[in-house]
C-alpha cells in the first residue's frame, strides 16, 4: 500500500502543477456579457463579409465587444495586431433578429427558459430575440407582468431581449393599464383571435382589437394578431375507427381549415378603417403573425393594401 502511495503522490503533484500553471497562464474574457472570445480587441477576416452595400472580401475591427470599423480589400493594419481571426469562405455577417420567441420564464422553464433559450440563439447566428407575452406565467399584460419578466432574465440572457404585451380582454377597455405596459417597455402588443391554449391568455374579438389599436396609434407600436375564428359550431376533429393518425400532418390539417383564418382577416380588415387618415386610431399597425393561407387570406390582405398599408404580415414561426 505504501508503494503505491509513493507512486500516486508524484503524478498528483504534475497533474496540480499543470491545472496551476492552465489557471494562472489562460487569458481572462475582458468583456464577458458582450463577447464570447478573451480579447479586448480583434479582427475578424472573411472573403465574404455581408454589408449593407452587399458581400465583400475583407476585416471587421472587434473592440469591447462592438464592431468598430469594416474594411474592405487588403487595407487593414496587419501589422502588429496580435488576434486575427480568419474565417476564409465562411460567411460574417450581422446578428439576426428573431421577433417571434416563446422564452416561457417565468414559470414554465421546463418548456424554455432565458438562458437555455439565449444561450441557444446566440450559438445560432440570432443577437436579439423578443419575447412573446404568452407561455410564461404569468402572462405579460400589465406592468407588473413585464417587470415580473425583466427580473426573471437578469443575469440570464446571453443576447439582447425585448418583449411583446398582451392584450387580452381584462386589459383591452382599460387605457392606463395599456398605456402603462407600453411605457414600461413593451414593444407592441399581442392578441389571439382563437383560443390560445393558455388559461390566463384569453382570446380577443374585434371590439378588443379596436381599443388596442387606439392605444398603440398613440405609441407608434404595432398590434400582433394570431388571425383564427373558430366557428360555434366546430368540434373537434372525430377521429373514426382509427382512420385518421392523431401524429399525421395531415389530421392536423383538418383540425386547423383556412376558413378559419380567412374569416379573422375578413373581420381584421373591418377593424383597420380606424387606422385610416382621420380615423380614431390613424397610424396603427396591425400584423398578423404565421399566416399560412397564401391564396385566400394573402390575396384578402393584397387587395386590402393597395388603398392604405397598416396590414402587414410577419412570416415568422
């Protein structure tokens, strides 16, 4: 037991010795919430570098984790520079925007969470992310909601994060509860036409819709609809002697017809006249999120934009 004692003490001793060494030696990240490399300054070069005025082969000069100049050609300072990152063919080019995120925290961080969903963003190319009110809990409605929300994601978000309210029926008639949720930050509202499938997220009608417009006109924020009408009379889909595959696209399909969107779109485009020069809420804008009717419910939205644009359509999630 001794010998073997007297063996392990001398490769304990170079394994410290080289953690040690790793420790004190390894460059500390200068700037840590803004980059994910240990420099204060560097470049980055690319033979493909995407800019407002198209690809180019050139640098992008990094310092403090902000892009402070972009050089085309060869005419960036070599020389001297001690971090040079050289991507070849690989394309640099601008973080994306993902408007249309379900972070689900607080409350549900079992489905998501902020630094899971930030962390995954980040990895993927995606430098800002806005937060849907819905799927956390609770929803995000008020101004309390959102600032339950912005204290959940301190110190828990690796990219820059903003938020959607919502409005919902509690809210929709009651001004200084919008107004407030607006002022404290959030970037426009959100609604669902049809059940949302969250019990403190109920869905709105067009007498809704209207007041929120009126609030957001004021703000120069937009409304975000999830455009579907669910008939009184629908019940769901009967799936007959096994016929129909509960997992199949296709059964899920006919659970969801286009009719039902076409019919939001029809009622929404009543909605926006108040959108109108001189109207009660002139300027709003009123999105609506994921249509997935590209003939009917496209063409409604088409021919409704030729007089005036205050419909819009994100093709998003």
């Amino acid at each position: 037991m001794d010998n073997l004692r007297w063996r392990l003490y001398p490769l304990l001793s170079v394994i410290a010795s080289v953690f040690i060494f790793y420790i004190r030696t390894s460059s500390k990240p200068a700037n840590t919430e803004c980059s994910l490399l240990p420099y204060e300054s560097y470049w980055i070069t690319s033979n493909r570098i995407v800019t407002p005025k198209g690809v180019i082969s050139g640098a992008v000069e990094v310092k403090g984790g902000n892009i402070a100049s972009v050089v085309e050609g060869e005419n960036w300072p070599k020389q001297g520079q001690a971090h040079v990152i050289d991507y070849g063919e690989a394309v640099v080019m601008p973080g994306l925007i993902d408007v249309h995120a379900h972070l689900d925290e607080p409350g549900r961080t079992e489905w998501e969470g902020f630094s899971s969903g930030t962390e995954a963003a980040a990895a993927g190319g995606i430098t800002t992310l806005i937060d849907m009110p819905l799927n956390s809990f609770p929803s995000t409605v008020s101004e309390e909601t959102l600032r339950l929300k912005v204290e959940a994601a301190r110190n828990k978000i690796y990219v820059d994060v903003g938020f959607w309210g919502g409005l919902v029926p509690e809210n929709a008639f009651n001004t200084s509860i919008l107004e407030a949720l607006l002022r404290a930050g959030a970037l426009g509202l959100k609604s669902f036409m049809c059940p949302s499938g969250i019990n403190d997220f109920p869905m709105t009608n067009s007498s809704h819709i209207k007041e929120g417009l009126y609030v957001l006109s004021k703000f120069k924020r937009p409304l975000l609809v999830h455009a579907e009408i669910q008939p009184d009379s629908w019940s769901h889909l009967e799936l007959k002697d096994g016929m129909e595959d509960p997992r199949s696209y296709s059964t899920y399909l006919k659970t969801r017809p286009p009719s039902w969107e076409e019919a939001a779109i029809r009622e929404l485009l009543t909605v926006t006249n108040d959108t109108r020069s001189g109207g009660r809420a002139e300027g709003a804008h009123l999105h609506i999120v994921h249509l997935s009717d590209a003939t009917a419910s496209l063409d409604l939205i088409k021919v409704q934009s030729v007089s005036f644009f205050s419909l819009f359509v994100f093709a998003l999630n």
